[in-house]
C-alpha cells in the first residue's frame, strides 16, 4: 500500500469522524423543554415541531434546520 491510499484512508476517517461529531451536536441542540409547563409535554411539542417543519421545509444547504430551531424558540421551546 502506498503512503498516498494510506494519506487518503486517513483522510476519509478524519471526515467521517468530524461529520458524525456535528450531526450529534446539531441534534442535541434542537430544543425539547418548553418554558411554559403547561405546553411541556410530548404532544405539544410534536405538535410545535411539525408547524414549525411545515413553514420551514427541508432544503439542501442545511439552512431549514436553524430556522426551525428558531421557530420552535420563538414558540417557547429551549
């Protein structure tokens, strides 16, 4: 094996590990707990989550996620 396939091995871990590392980040940042115990609950959280997909659908850029990040903020969920 040449040092350059050994060069691009490493490379490819490297990248995969950094990718799994923020698709992990970026789901512990989706906010679950709602300010208002009232509306602290599964289904109104699914029901918040669901609106706040629906203003904001899914676009390639990754951009759609921080909107509804936002969304669900503005709709109380931290």
């Amino acid at each position: 094996m040449t040092t350059v396939s050994k060069l691009g091995q490493h490379l490819r871990g490297a990248i995969l590990t950094l990718l799994v590392g923020y698709v992990l980040m970026g789901c512990s940042l989706y906010p679950d707990v709602n300010i208002d115990p009232a509306k602290n609950n599964k289904a109104t959280f699914r029901q918040d989550a669901l609106d706040c997909a629906q203003s904001y659908p899914d676009s390639g850029s990754g951009v759609h996620v921080k909107q509804r990040i936002a969304c669900m903020n503005l709709k109380g969920w931290h």
